[in-house]
C-alpha cells in the first residue's frame, strides 16, 4: 500500500501546482490513498467550499488543515458536510468538523488524524500528545496517519518518537520549508516537514517585501501570496502488505 501526501498549498500558486502536477504523480507512484494539506489554500490563509472541491477534483482523497482552518467563515456554514475534511483535533472551536476520519483501503482500515502542535501556536486546547494517546486508546483501525500541524521541530520529532511504534506515517506540516530529515523510524514513515506548494521567489509563500516590511519596520500588512513560477512538495510512503509497517519514504520536490 502506498499513501501520498502533498504539503501545505499557499493561494493560486500551489492549486496551479496541484492540478498541474498531481495527476503525473498519482500515475508514477500509484498511491491507494492522497491527502493534501489545504489550510493556506485560499488567498493563504483558510479554504471555501469551492477550492475544498477543487483539491478533491485534482485528485485528493482527503483534506488535512492546519492553524487557519477557520480564517475563512465560509467554513463554518459547509464543514459538516464536508466528508474529506480533517481538521486540528485539538483546535479551537473544537465542536465544528472532525479531526478523525476512516478510510476503508483495499482490506485495511485507515485512521487520518490532523494535530496542532503547542508550541508558539494560537488556539490549541489541549496537547497533541493527550489527544492522540486518546484516539489510539478509543478508535481501532489497521493504519494511523497523521499530519501533525506544529512550528518546531523539536515538537514534531518528539511526537513522531512517541507515536512512531502505533502509526505508519508520520508528516510534519507548518512551515512550509522541506526538511531532508524523511526517514523510516521503527517501521514509520516520518519527516519534520513535507514543505509547501507554492510561489518560489516568495518568504513561505508569502510576498517578500510585504514580509520584509512587516518584520524591518512594523507596517501593518495584509497576508498576500506571491505571484510568479512554483514549487510543489510532497512525500509517499510503502507499507509493507505483510508486516503493515513503512518500508520505504521518499521527498518529492518539484521547482521551478
């Protein structure tokens, strides 16, 4: 079995991406389940209902989100209708959507869980660590994925080195840069980021003078997402049919 995961997609730029490169990708690596991160999908901060079905039509399975899940208010009014949605199990407001989903693959069921990390984030109720450890305790599945949505990498490997012997894979998402970290730890497909799809010359995605505007001289800015040629980040994992562990992962990157 094989799961592809494609990292954060920032504004127009990463959808482009998206559309543009995923079927190519679903046709080399063949995977039996993709999840994209859509949390910075609209204009760079939250999703609407059509990008939602957009990312679906270019090949998603699911959609994991992040900190700026509820950025756009549209959200609120269609996400108990949207089934392929995961959003932060430990994010305020905790009661709107499900952090949780299963999926039935081939004769396996698979758990997709979406996480905040504390650390230096806004709007997380409770730890990480005691809601997974509640999940696992609660639900039963074959697989566990997670998209763990966290700004440190201290916090991500700490994570992954808890939960690594009860899940298959294991993705940091959040800060948009890619780690060269991915590495099979105790049968666990993990990397401390998967990096984002989105505008090349940019700070994360974002317009560099507007960031650098913002951090010099204290300019109060908009969030506007760069413009010009993009990147695409992703990884996929293979579990093994035998063991039900990862036995191989792999970065993907796609530059201008």
């Amino acid at each position: 079995m094989r799961i592809l995961f494609i990292g954060d997609i920032v504004g127009s730029p990463g959808r482009q991406m998206l559309q543009q490169h995923l079927p190519a990708l679903k046709t080399k690596i063949c995977p039996d389940l993709t999840i994209v991160n859509g949390e910075n999908a609209a204009h760079g901060k939250g999703i609407t209902k059509k990008i939602y079905h957009q990312l679906l039509s270019c090949g998603a399975d699911y959609i994991t989100m992040g900190n700026h899940t509820f950025s756009k208010s549209e959200l609120k009014m269609f996400i108990q209708e949207a089934d392929r949605l995961i959003r932060p199990v430990n994010l305020i407001p905790m009661e709107l959507g499900e952090g949780v989903r299963f999926a039935q693959v081939q004769d396996k069921r698979i758990g997709m869980v979406n996480l905040c990390g504390q650390v230096f984030m806004d709007n997380v109720a409770r730890s990480p660590f005691e809601c997974m450890s509640e999940i696992l305790n609660r639900h039963a599945a074959d697989l566990w994925f997670v998209d763990f949505h966290a700004e440190t990498t201290g916090e991500k490997e700490t994570f992954a080195q808890v939960f690594a012997d009860r899940c298959v894979m294991i993705v940091g998402t959040h800060t948009h840069v890619q780690t060269a970290d991915e590495q099979l730890m105790r049968g666990c497909g993990y990397i401390s980021d998967v990096g984002m799809c989105g505008a090349f010359d940019s700070i994360l995605g974002r317009d560099k003078r507007e960031v650098i505007e913002r951090t010099l001289y204290q300019i109060k800015t908009r969030y506007t997402v760069a413009e010009g040629p993009a990147m695409l980040c992703g990884v996929w994992t293979e579990i093994d049919d035998l063991t039900g562990r990862a036995s191989f992962i792999e970065r993907i990157q796609i530059r201008p």
